[in-house]
C-alpha cells in the first residue's frame, strides 16, 4: 500500500531545502521571487504544506487553515528534521527513479543513452551507465559522484528520526 508523499510550496529564502526535498522525491514548489499571498493560494489549491522562515506567512497561513512548518537556521538536515517532527515524512532515500528535477521540480524519466550523447559529457557517457531526463525542462541526470553524499545524507537523516 503507498502512501501520499507530503507535497510543499517553499518560499524564496529556502531554495537549498527545496533542491534536497526533491532529490528526496519531494513534489516541491519553489520560485525565487514568489508572493506570499501566491504561496497560500497554491498551498490551498494543491494541499501543499508551506515550508518558510516569514513569520508573518506562517500568521497568514495560520489564518486561513493552511499548513505549515515555521523553518528555523540555515542547515538543510535540521530542516528536514524540523519539517519531519510536524509532519512525518517517509523513509529518506535517493532513489533516482522517485527524484525529482532539482531545476524545475519536473518528474525524471529513464532516458536510453544514444538519446543524450552530446548534451552532457563525453566522459560521462563513457563511465555512466543509467540515465534520467526531466519530463518538464529536459535536463539530464545521473549518478555521479555527488550520488554518494546524498546517499549519507539520507541516512544521517534516517538515524536521527528513528
């Protein structure tokens, strides 16, 4: 039986959160110039929890019966956390085929090698084996070395919310 992933609207000053909630295979929307009153009617229009450090958004939100989390420092971790303790996320993990774009939020697909060659690296298609292309803005994803921290990353996240 799966459950529906939590699904945010993040504001302005949480870019960085909104990259990593969607390498987690969070649906999240941001923009870096988005409205408060634009934020609340996405989040009442799409069931999104609001994820902001403007207390007055969280007033607004608040008052009008839209869900929230207050966001406290800068850290990405003890934001998720943060996030996690209000509401409880699922097991953390960084599973290519669930993440989503880290530029435009969109789904990734498997994409076939031959598809790709002269969009990215040669060198990384020689060493690559699997490929994802976002179905949205089109940018092409793999595994690369970073894949690894962000690996560590969610199992750090997994140890501290047991």
């Amino acid at each position: 039986m799966s459950t529906q992933k939590s699904s945010f609207v993040v504001d302005a000053m949480l870019g960085n959160l909104a990259k990593k909630l969607r390498i987690l295979g969070y649906d999240s929307k941001y923009s870096s110039s988005i409205e408060d009153d634009k934020i609340i009617l996405i989040a009442k229009n799409e069931k999104r929890i609001i994820l902001t450090k403007d207390e007055q958004l969280t007033k607004i939100a608040e008052k009008q019966n839209v869900s929230f989390v207050l966001i406290r420092g800068n850290d990405e971790f003890e934001q998720i956390v943060q996030i996690n303790e209000k509401f409880k996320l699922d097991k953390f993990e960084v599973v290519t085929d669930n993440s989503r774009c880290i530029a435009c939020n969109g789904k990734l697909e498997v994409v076939e090698k031959f598809r790709i060659i002269g969009k990215i690296p040669e060198g990384v298609i020689e060493r690559e084996k699997k490929f994802w292309m976002c179905d949205s803005c089109k940018k092409v994803y793999w595994e690369g070395t970073h894949f690894e921290k962000l690996q560590e990353f969610a199992t750090k996240l997994n140890d501290r919310i047991k």
